[in-house]
C-alpha cells in the first residue's frame, strides 16, 4: 500500500463523499476512484459501503483508516526529522502584529520540544492583511483571527474572544456595564485602509460603514481613541492604553483566533503546527 494511496483513502473516509474528498485532494473524481478500487483490491475486502444514502465506512474500512492516520503521522515525523538533520527545515509563520495572545508562548514551547532543530521563522502582519501574508505566499501557516476571504484556504478555529468597545476613560458611554453596537451609533471609528478584506473590515466596524481615521496597527487604534475620541472594537481582555477603557458588546459574536493554511499543503510541519496548536489553546 503506497502512502498516497492511503492518503486518498483517508480523505475519502474523512468526508464520506467522493467528489468533496476529490477536491480537498485538488484531483478530479475518476483516478480518486480507480485508486480506491485498487486499494480495495489489495485489501481483499470493501472499504466503503455506497448507496444512494451516500458513502460510508465497513467495518475493514473503519480498522484501516486507524493504521492509516497511524502510518502517515509517522512518515510526517519522518520526513521532519530527516529534513531537521539535513539542517533544512524551517517554517513561516505569520501573526498579527502587537499581539499578546497567551496562547502562541505555549505553543511555541510546545512545538520546540517537538521540532527543537526546526527553524521558525515569524512574520508580523498589520491589521490590514488577516491572513498575515497567506495569500501572498510570503509564510507557510498563519496564526491569527477571522473572519476573512478563505479561498483556497484551509482554517481551523483554535479559540473565541469576546470583544468590547474601545473608549476613553471620560467618555461618557465607558461608565456602562456593558453596550450594544447601537449605543455607538453616529460615532467616529477607527477603520482600516481601503483594500482591507471586506470580511475584516466589517467584522471590525461592527457590520455598518463608518468614518474615522484610517489605522494599520493595534497602537495606532489606541492612539486614534485616545487623541480624537474616537471608538472601535478591541478584545475584551486586552489592557487598554492609559486614558481607555473597554466596555462588552453585547451583540457582537466573539474574535475567532484560528491556524490558516493553503488547502493541500501536505508540509508534516505545518500539521503538526495544527496540532499542537489545537492542543495549546485548550488551556
């Protein structure tokens, strides 16, 4: 069996749909099949029951989709310790600039222990690029915040964040328990440039078009509030500047911290980046 071959069968098992497993594997239908058939063939027994209800595991199938997902993580290690002791694995990752997110300082501990001869390297993003250089193919995985134009992205939410009004302390609306984005209504914000995600910059804006000073960077949104009295969002926990405050949106949904990454980038480091990610931010 040909670890492609397993991986194939892995996405089709993972989906249970062969088109959706085709696509996710960036081939057309007709070989994903012929290789299943094979792969049936060498196992001497179905791998997959399919009816009009759709596809689903046997009984085999199930037994070796676990060997599978075994085999392959560790021909991932494999291939990630050879490429650390040939001195050529690095990998980029991507973050919002002036984050203070307590969960990369555990994954990066984490994914040292892992991959100690592993080079990675960050590239810091402003507020106007979410998906920290994705989609210009400047780094491998990005650790950041939705929402964003996930075209040919794969995106995997790690965590979610409460958000509140960014005020200054004398603003009239901080002495209130909590908001809601129509008590803001008719205010200045702050904005991001023109070219941002529309995702993004509505997310940000609270759904509605606003006028305010144009900012790159989290200081930048501090400094906006705190010099023309401006409002925005921010997260609920993040320490303001002195001179602000944050008051809870109460209508607003939560910031989603998430991993991206380029659909079928096959890289074991980025996986186990996921991985351990997923890990860290349980905590």
């Amino acid at each position: 069996m040909e670890l492609r071959t397993l991986r194939y069968f892995v996405a089709v098992a993972e989906e249970l749909h062969f088109g959706r497993a085709a696509a996710r594997l960036h081939m057309s239908q007709p070989p994903l099949s012929r290789a299943i058939k094979q792969l049936e063939t060498e196992a001497g027994a179905a791998l997959f029951d399919r009816s009009s209800a759709g596809v689903t595991l046997t009984p085999v199938g199930a037994v070796l989709l676990d060997e599978a997902r075994a085999l392959l993580d560790q021909a991932d290690r494999v291939r990630v310790r050879v490429a650390a002791a040939a001195g050529a694995a690095t990998l980029t990752v991507g973050m919002l600039g002036d984050s203070t997110d307590p969960g990369a300082p555990r994954l990066a501990g984490a994914y040292h222990r892992l991959h100690p001869r592993v080079e990675v390297r960050i590239r810091e993003a402003g507020l106007t690029d979410p998906t920290c250089g994705l989609h210009a193919g400047l780094v491998d995985v990005a650790l950041t915040r939705g929402p964003f134009d996930e075209t040919g992205l794969t995106v995997h939410a790690l965590r979610a964040d409460p958000v509140g009004a960014l005020l200054r302390a004398d603003d009239p609306l901080a002495r209130h328990g909590s908001l809601k984005l129509a008590d803001l209504a008719g205010r200045r914000w702050f904005r991001f440039p023109e070219g941002t995600d529309p995702r993004w910059q509505s997310y940000w804006n609270g759904g509605e078009p606003r006028e305010g000073p144009v900012v790159r960077a989290v200081q930048e949104c501090q400094q906006a509030v705190l010099w023309n009295g401006t409002v925005g969002m921010t997260l609920l926990d993040h320490e303001p500047a002195a001179g602000l405050t944050v008051v809870p949106l109460i209508d607003m949904r939560p910031s989603r911290v998430v991993a991206a990454w380029n659909e079928g980038d096959t890289n074991p480091l980025i996986r186990s980046f996921v991985e351990t990610a997923i890990a860290a931010y349980r905590h």
